[in-house]
C-alpha cells in the first residue's frame, strides 16, 4: 500500500477568500489572567466561590474548559456574565464532574459498538465478495470519487500506523495490500460510515445493517452520529447540554423496542443515548447501560436531563423496559 502525498497548499484564491473574511473580523484582545485574577473576576461577577478549591480547579482544569459550565449559571442576558444569585463554583465542578462521567460511560459503550461494526463489516463482506481484499477494490463499491478519498483516508492510516501488526505485516509479507480483517482495525469510525455507505451491493449493506436492527440508511447515519460523539468523548470537550453535529436519521420502522421519537430533538445527546441503548440490544442483550445512567443520576441529582433532551419519564419507554 502506497503512502499518500502531503496536501497541496492552498491556492490563490482560496488564500484571497481567506483574507477577505479575516478582513471582516476584529482582533483577539483578552489579556491572559492569572488563577488569582480569574478567581477574583469570578467572585466579581457574582459566582459563590471558596477560594482555594476555585483556584485548584482553574489551575488544573483551565478557566476555558470550564466556562461552557459556568455558562448555565449566568443570568439573562448572557452577554452579561453576571452569574444568578445563589450560583456557586462547586455547581459548575458539579457539572463538569458529571459530564466527564458521561463522556466515559458513553465512550465505553460505543467502543462495544465499533468493534462489534468492524467484525460485521468483515464477516458479510468476504462473504458476499469472496475476496479477502474487497475494501480496497473498486468494483465493490458504487462512487469513484468517495471510494479513492475514502483510500486515501485508510492509505495514511496505514501509512502512519504504529501498530505492531502493521510492522509485522510490512516485514513479513510481500502483499501490496492487507485483507481487511487487518485493515479494518485502522479505520476510524467516520471512515467506516462513507465506506458503508458507499458499498455497491444493497444486498450486503443490508446484511450488514441487519445485524444491528436498522435499514442501511439509517444504519449509516447513527454510524456518522456516533463518530461524533466519540470525537467528543476522545477529546474531552462538553456533552451533556450542546447540539451535536451529525443529526442522526429517525428510526420509523424499529425491529426492537425504540421510543416514541415524535418532537425530540435529535441534534440533543439523549437521542445518542437511545441510539446506543438500541444498538447495544443487538451486541448486549444483558448490558446494564439503563443502570449506569441512573446511577450517574443520582449521583448527580440537580443536573438538568432536560438539557440534554431527556423527556419526562424516560425510563417508562420500550426502549428501557
């Protein structure tokens, strides 16, 4: 497998249009504070703090990182930054206790759903091929131009690979390409889903699908979704009360006990979640995902699940039966 080549550098054009909107915008002007400063500034604007917790938190979590959780604590309007009355630091630490937990119980429970993709990725399609190096031929799939970005993108993956599997296949086998049996443990998840998605055969793409309970629509779209939430998670960035990227595709028609999805907003994390609950009752029947969210609730009772698109009563619904 060839390397791919550095991208080329911008062109003119594109650096003028780059320019032009620089052109629009204003400078960055905030100075840098010190923990005592931004200690200082917070008790200012009304937040409720003992000092030396808030100032070893801000030192070792960082200001930036945690004001996507003093941000619910503000008063309107907003562009105030004076915090309610009654708004204290160890709200906001409880907040981003919280969503550190769910970012771990969420990224555990998609790791099972990843590799239990790649398996049936692998398995369905030597089968429907009977070619060890279907991914990599162009035959199987319906788009050119997605199949060789979608090369290039596995190309430097296996290119940059570390993996001592990758060196021991370079060392020991003359094969320009591996089987996908090897390849498939270096694709990331996004990767995944336009390779899925771009597969000729419908007939393989449902097999595929089938396996997790969904149309292969549907199947490709909650794969995109979840790679998103799994950047989100990788990156410890705030989950529990954003718009997600990658709005997932309605499930109509489930195979399996669902929710009621009518007026959810499915850019909300609680529409993942029910995705994840879903999918896991394919891979994991017995998996205790439902407990663990209680759990986490009670741990963390004056969190607000309606901000992450909880309805009233979830736990009633088929889906958590």
């Amino acid at each position: 497998m060839q390397c791919v080549e550095p991208a080329k550098p911008l062109n003119d054009a594109q650096i003028g249009r780059s320019f032009y909107f620089m052109a629009k915008k204003k400078p960055y002007h905030k100075p840098y504070l010190s923990v005592d400063n931004l200690a200082d500034l917070l008790s200012q604007r009304g937040l409720e703090i003992e000092e030396i917790y808030a100032k070893k938190y801000l030192h070792r979590i960082g200001y930036f990182r945690l004001s996507g959780y003093f941000y619910p604590l503000l008063r309107q309007p907003k562009t105030s930054h004076i915090f309610k009355q009654g708004a204290t630091f160890v709200q906001a630490m409880n907040l981003y206790k919280f969503d550190r937990k769910l970012r771990l119980l969420l990224f555990s429970q998609i790791e099972k759903i990843e590799v239990a993709i790649r398996a049936q990725i692998v398995e369905k399609g030597i089968q429907e091929t009977s070619n060890p190096k279907w991914m990599m031929e162009q035959e199987y799939f319906s788009d050119r131009e997605h199949f060789n970005t979608t090369c290039l993108l596995i190309q430097k993956e296996w290119c940059n690979s570390k993996e001592d599997f990758v060196q021991h296949f370079r060392d020991t086998y003359s094969d320009k390409e591996p089987p996908a049996w090897i390849l498939i443990e270096l694709i990331p998840l996004g990767v995944l889903a336009h390779l899925f998605r771009n597969i000729r055969k419908k007939s393989l793409r449902k097999q595929i699908a089938k396996c997790f309970g969904v149309p292969p629509d549907v199947f490709a779209s909650w794969i995109f979704s979840l790679s998103g939430i799994r950047n989100i998670c990788c990156h410890h960035n705030r989950l529990w009360n954003r718009s997600l990227p990658n709005k997932p595709a309605s499930l109509i028609k489930p195979n399996a006990p669902w929710i009621d999805d009518r007026g959810l907003d499915r850019s909300k994390t609680y529409y993942k979640i029910a995705m994840i609950k879903y999918l896991l009752a394919y891979i994991n029947p017995n998996n205790q995902f439902k407990e663990a969210l209680i759990v986490l609730k009670k741990e963390y009772p004056t969190v607000d699940f309606g901000a992450m698109g909880f309805p009233n009563n979830w736990e009633t619904a088929p889906l958590w039966k």
